[in-house]
C-alpha cells in the first residue's frame, strides 16, 4: 500500500521578514488541494482523502495524485510504502503500523529537469536501519495556465448538450490525398481541402495542428516531410531526405521544395513538387493555423487536432523523434492563437496524447 503526504517547505526568516518590509500586503498561502484517482481498465474512483495506510498497490490499476498549488516549487511528496496484510507484522503501539519505508520527492527536483512531462525514479528508504530496500517509478505532468491571458469563462459549453442530428465532419479537410487507395482530389490541410469539405456540407472540419522551429502554428498532419536536395547537374532526379517539420522555421515551409514522406516511395521525385511550384496559395501545405480561422468562414466549426509524439509499443517514436517542445509552451502558443481568432466559430480539440488532452 501506499499514502502520500504533502508537506511546504519552512522558508527562511530572514526571507519572510524581508518579505514582509518590502510588501506589507502579501497574501496568506492558499492550502495545496490534494485528489487521489484509482484507475483502471474498468474502473474509476476520485477521491479527497486517503486511508491511514494509504491505497493499495495492483498491477492492473494506476494510482494519479492530482496536486493545485500556488509555490510548485516549494513541495516535499512523501511516498509511505505499508504491508498489505499487516498480520503479525504490527508492533504494539507502533505508530506507522505495518510500515515499510518511504521515498521522498522534492518538487524543485521536478523543476530542474526543465520539463512539463517526465518520468523520475525514487529509492524507497526502509525505517530501521536506513538503507535501499526498492524503487518506485514517478510519471508526472507540470500544468501551468495560459501566461498574458485572462480566461473569463464568459461562454462556457460544458454542460450544454442539445439533442441533434449526427454531423459530417470533413477529415484533413476534403479528405486524406497520400496514404489512402482513394485520394481526395485537392490536397488534404490546405485552406482549399478546408474550403471544399464545407462547399459540400461538412458542418465541421478536422485539422493537424503543431509548431515550427520559430513556434507558429501551422497545419500538416505528419512530424515529418521531405525535403528537395539541389543537385550539381538539373538532369539528375532529385534527391530526398526526411526532416522533421519541427526542424523549419514557418519562412522555410513556405519557401522550400518540401514534399509528404510517400514521395521517399515514388522513384520519379520531381512529380511530387510539380503541382505545388506555381499553384495559389489556398493549395499550398503548412498554412498558419490563424491564417486558417481567418480564411474559412465562421461558420464551419472545427475539429483541431493537436500532434503530440507517440511511443508505439516496440519503442519507436513517432517520426523517429523522442524529445519535442515544452507542453505548457505548445500547447500555450496554439491555444493563443485560438483564442484570439477564433470569434464565433464552434470548435473541438482532440488528441491522442492523454496528458495533451490533460493539460
């Protein structure tokens, strides 16, 4: 079984009282607020207190602490480890009944990885004598609020369900153009593929949305694209290779010779640029997210889904990349950019990343 204890950190008092001189005002510190969740397969429970001897400990069930704090990096997490079935384990008037050791996690730790998202591994300490009896595995998430924006909730859905008709949605816009037997005749996340979904009934249209190297959100459904190396001599076919889009600064998509990875299949690369070189700009690939809630009309809703990097189950990483942008940051920029052009227009976010859709 396992309990966690929240504790602060005692601050300073030479810090205090220079805090007091300097801003006779401050307010007292808000409590930290504390949820257990019990998850599993076909299971879950929400709770705002814990047994003495904490929860038990199951193979087929997570244990998530949900933490609300104003000093994130002023927490000491204490991990208490008990035996399960106490027996005769239990001493007479042991104050830790059945208890086994503990491990401790500071939360300034969590601060120094530089990270919203990770995994630490903590030793777990034994009473008596001190020593290294095992190790407990901690995933954790670090959400922070939109920085320079006031959510006011003025226009809140939340529990507003009409009952109405199912819906047509258009996928990537008109429709997947390059992976699937039946292409969509215009390309799929452009402002045209958009366009088009919604001139043949789509109420709403569903969309990738991630970063370029100089963070503005744009629209394309993969991590990665092709890129077109120049050659010394115009006859030799050109020659690709695999850049992860995160890699470009929004200037260079629109500049480069760039192409969807089923081009590094094609032996004839040059079919993949030619429709793209002289084609308006509705056709062109990686527009800016803002560009598209302005260039569609309000009153096609939108789907926006949010690319995040996967781990499949052989260890493989999405578009060979194991290390991306900051979430809070991420997810931070796109949200803006939402939020300040989004105006009337009904939108839903979607992810496939459970701690995106978290956060």
């Amino acid at each position: 079984r396992v309990k966690l204890t929240l504790e602060g950190l005692e601050e300073d008092e030479d810090d205090e009282e220079g805090q007091e001189k300097t801003s006779p005002t401050v307010p007292q510190k808000m409590a930290n607020n504390v949820e257990f969740s019990l998850i599993s397969n076909n299971e879950y429970k929400c709770r705002h207190t814990q047994p003495d001897c904490g929860y038990a400990l199951q193979p087929d069930r997570w244990i998530e602490y949900t933490i609300q704090t104003m000093e994130p990096d002023n927490l000491e997490l204490i991990f208490d480890f008990f035996e399960e079935d106490l027996g005769e384990k239990v001493v007479q008037g042991d104050v830790l009944p059945g208890h086994v050791g503990s491990a401790c996690l500071l939360s300034s730790t969590i601060a120094e990885q530089g990270k919203s998202a990770g995994i630490l591994t903590l030793a777990i300490m034994s009473r008596n004598p001190r020593k290294t009896i095992g190790k407990v595995r901690v995933d954790y998430i670090i959400i922070k609020p939109i920085q320079g924006y006031t959510c006011d909730m003025k226009a809140s859905y939340a529990k507003y369900w009409k009952p109405r008709t199912t819906l047509d949605v258009g996928h990537r816009g008109a429709g997947n153009s390059t992976t699937t037997a039946k292409l969509a005749k215009v390309q799929e996340n452009t402002i045209a593929s958009l366009r088009n979904a919604a001139s043949h009934g789509a109420a709403y249209v569903e969309f990738d949305v991630h970063l370029s190297k100089d963070h503005v959100p744009i629209v394309y459904h993969d991590l990665t694209c092709c890129m077109a190396m120049k050659k010394k001599l115009d006859t030799e076919p050109l020659e690709l290779f695999e850049i992860a889009v995160k890699e470009l600064t929004f200037d260079q998509l629109q500049l480069l010779k760039l192409a969807h990875v089923t081009a590094l299949k094609v032996k004839d690369h040059n079919a993949s640029f030619k429709e793209e070189e002289n084609s308006a700009f509705e056709t062109q690939p990686f527009p800016s997210l803002q560009r598209v809630l302005e260039s569609v009309s309000e009153d096609v809703g939108f789907n926006i889904e949010i690319k995040w990097i996967c781990q499949q189950r052989d260890g493989q990483w999405d578009g060979n990349l194991s290390t991306y942008f900051d979430m809070n940051l991420f997810l931070d920029i796109i949200l803006k950019t939402v939020l300040m052009n989004a105006g009337r227009r009904r939108i839903v976010f979607s992810s496939f990343n459970a701690d995106i859709c978290t956060m």
